[in-house]
C-alpha cells in the first residue's frame, strides 16, 4: 500500500511548479484531480505546439521521435485525473467547492488576486472544508509590489534570487536557465508542505495553510550567498577555476576533452592519495601545496600541475585511477549518458508507462520511494476532462445535470 492511499487533493495549479507536486503525490498514492479550463486546457498542454516543439526542430529531433509529443506535460501529469470546468462560471465555482468539500488537500497555482477571484483563497476554502490543507503556490509571494505579477521559474527562480548572475562568468553571457529546473525544485517544497499540513491536521484535526513561492524556493537555492551578504555585507567572489581557493574541488579536463569534478572538502585527508593518483607523489612533501593554506595561496601553481596530469588520460583511465584511490569526484555526464548510467538503473528512478498513442514510454520518477510501499507505475497523463464526468458523478450530479452544464460549457 502506497503512503498516501486514500488522500484526495485538489490541484488548482497549472503549468509545471504545482503539477510537479501533484505527480510527487501521485507517486505516493495519493488521488490527485488536475482542475483545467474546459477550453483552452493546463497552459502547458498547448507547450507542445509552441515553445517545445521549436525546441526539438532546433536540436533535431524529428515529430516521429518526440518532437510532437508533451513530454512536460506527461512528465507532471502522470497519475492524475482531469476535471475540465470553468471556474469563472457560477456553476463551475460550485463544483470547485462540491469538490473542495471532498479534498483532504487543495493545492493552488494562482496569483493572489486570482484567488481572491476564482473564490480559492485559503479563507474561503476552510469555510467549505475546514479540515483540509491548503497550500498556496505562487511565483513571487502573496505579498509585496510584485506578488500579482505573472512569474515563472526563469524570471523567479533563477534571474531574480542572485542564482543565475553567480553562475555568470565574469565578461561572460548568462548562462540560459535548463528546462522547467526551479519548477521541479519548488514542487519538492510543495509536497514537503503538504506532508507537513497533513501531519498536523492529525494533531490539531484541522487543516492549516502553507505559502510556497518560485522566488522563495529559489533564494533557499542561493541561500549561501545570501546569507553570506547578511553576515558581512560582501559577496561572494565568483569560482575562478585557474586560481580555484581549493584546486581539490575543481574542475579539470581529460585528454578526450571531457571533464571530471573533483570535490574533496577536507583536503588535508585526501591530498596524498590524489598525488598518487596522479603518479606525483613528490608533490606531497613540496613545501607550496603542504596543507589547505599553501594550495590556497600557491592555487594558481597547483591547478596548472592538475591540469597537466589530468589532460595526458582519457576519462575512462581516471574513472578507474580516482576510484581505486577512495578519491571525492565525478565526469560531467551528458543526460544521454545518465539516462544510460549503472548507477541510475541500479536504483528506482525510471519506470515505463504504457501510452495509449506512443506505446511503451520511459520517464524519470519523482526521487521518493518508499521501501514499504507498492511501486506500481502511475497510468499516463489524462487527456483534457477526461475523467470529467466521472468525478461529477461522484460529487453528486445526475447524468441530467451533467449535460446541462456541458451545454452552458461550463465543464467539458
């Protein structure tokens, strides 16, 4: 038996940042109903035809291969149920609360302003349902002069916390943010509100409210410098590789143009095991590099001597040198190789679903397993309102009722 059997959650949120979550909650058990608009769907589902299918045409992937297929939408999708309905309709406004009165949980993806106008702020869902927990996703905060602006993990996440301008090379571009990575990281902090809201509903027997923000999530990510800033009013400076204040955690490129990460924070322990990994073992008794103080001073020296030694072997000689050593490293994998990686298939991170249209697909699981619970994939993503009817029935409209609203087009 999965954790969450037998919870039901509402899920207010479109796009990827609180689907994500939903999938996390899926995952684990949980009923999790996507609401969408009757027409115009999850904004994500029209991704397909706009921004990503440019996307793969650009790195040259064909329609045939995956070019044409949602694989966002299917990645935080999984597992769920679609109820289609216009929640700017009186009527639709009440099957949001028949549903909310059914909901252990109700996740929202709103601006404060939006919720105010769709009737799913936390006030007015604890007067429908006072015993369920109400988390409350947005991208800049409920409060403050931007809090109903549009955001999105690109312009929340990442340009405005400090995380993106610390990854920039001094005289260089910025670098452009990966795909959907501040939504996925804020969906942990979502489903960690919702384990945390559920848990005190079993103290207090009633729901309480979590606040989780895309520009929140992304200033815990750039929390070290932000603290650092709070402490002593400096920056930190940005990671000069050449003159790294630790070359021992570093980067450093292989004779096949490849890179390895070595990151040894106690350095002291690990330095003369890397000069016999690099066959200098005179290197340790040399005066210049004899504790973490003299690597620091002289880094400039030492950095030039790793890259030397790292440069005259391939990576694949490294691998074997570095682990035969107990040494603190990895290559810069690309995704093709981590979708391919030993270490990744040895433990639960892919599963295979079968898809009504492509047939057998792979696609990375959400990274919580239960030792205990049933690891039955999730079904694949439900297409537009596809459980629509069904999950009116269950709210207490009749077949007559239901056809009625459809004709109004207030559900699909």
């Amino acid at each position: 038996m999965k954790p969450l059997e037998g919870i039901r959650v509402a899920e207010f949120a479109q796009w990827v940042a609180g689907p994500a979550a939903g999938v996390i909650l899926a995952h684990l058990g949980a009923e999790v109903i996507h609401v969408e608009h009757p027409k115009r769907g999850d904004g994500l589902r029209g991704l397909r035809s706009d921004i990503l299918r440019g996307i793969f045409k650009s790195s040259g992937v064909s329609d045939e291969a995956g070019g044409d297929f949602n694989l966002i939408w299917e990645l935080v999708n999984r597992g769920k149920s679609s109820l289609a309905v216009d929640l700017a309709s009186a009527e639709g406004r009440e099957i949001a609360d028949r549903l909310i009165k059914t909901a252990d949980v109700v996740v929202t993806g709103l601006r404060p302003y939006e919720l105010d106008k769709f009737n799913l702020n936390a006030e007015r869902i604890h007067s429908v349902n006072d015993k369920a927990v109400v988390v409350h996703l947005t991208g800049w905060g409920t409060k403050g002069p931007r809090a109903d602006l549009p955001g999105y993990d690109h312009t929340c996440f990442w340009a405005s916390t400090g995380f993106q301008a610390k990854l920039t090379q001094e005289g260089k571009e910025p670098p452009y943010p990966r795909p959907a990575l501040g939504d996925l990281t804020c969906a942990l902090a979502v489903s960690g509100a919702v384990m945390g809201g559920l848990v005190g509903r079993l103290k207090s027997g009633k729901g309480n409210v979590a606040e989780v923000s895309l520009y929140g999530v992304g200033m815990w990510a750039s929390s070290s410098d932000l603290q650092t800033v709070l402490l002593t009013g400096r920056e930190l400076a940005p990671h000069n590789r050449e003159a790294a204040h630790n070359p021992m955690a570093n980067v450093y490129r292989t004779s096949d143009d490849r890179w390895l990460m070595l990151q040894h924070l106690q350095s002291d322990l690990y330095w003369p095991k890397l000069c016999e990994a690099i066959a200098v073992p005179d290197l340790v008794g040399d005066d210049r590099f004899t504790d973490f103080e003299a690597r620091r001073v002289n880094a400039r020296e030492l950095v030039s001597i790793l890259d030397n030694a790292f440069g005259s072997h391939a990576l694949s000689y490294w691998q074997d040198r570095l682990d035969e050593f107990g040494l603190v490293w990895a290559p810069l994998r690309t995704p093709t190789e981590v979708t391919q990686d030993e270490q990744a298939r040895a433990n639960p991170t892919f599963s295979t679903l079968q898809h009504p249209t492509r047939g057998p697909v792979e696609f990375v699981d959400p990274p919580i397993h239960f030792r205990d619970g049933d690891e039955e994939p999730m079904s694949t993503a439900p297409e537009l309102g596809q459980q629509t009817e069904e999950i009116l029935l269950d709210l207490g409209y009749d077949w007559g009722a239901i056809q009625e609203l459809k004709k109004a087009d207030v559900v699909n």
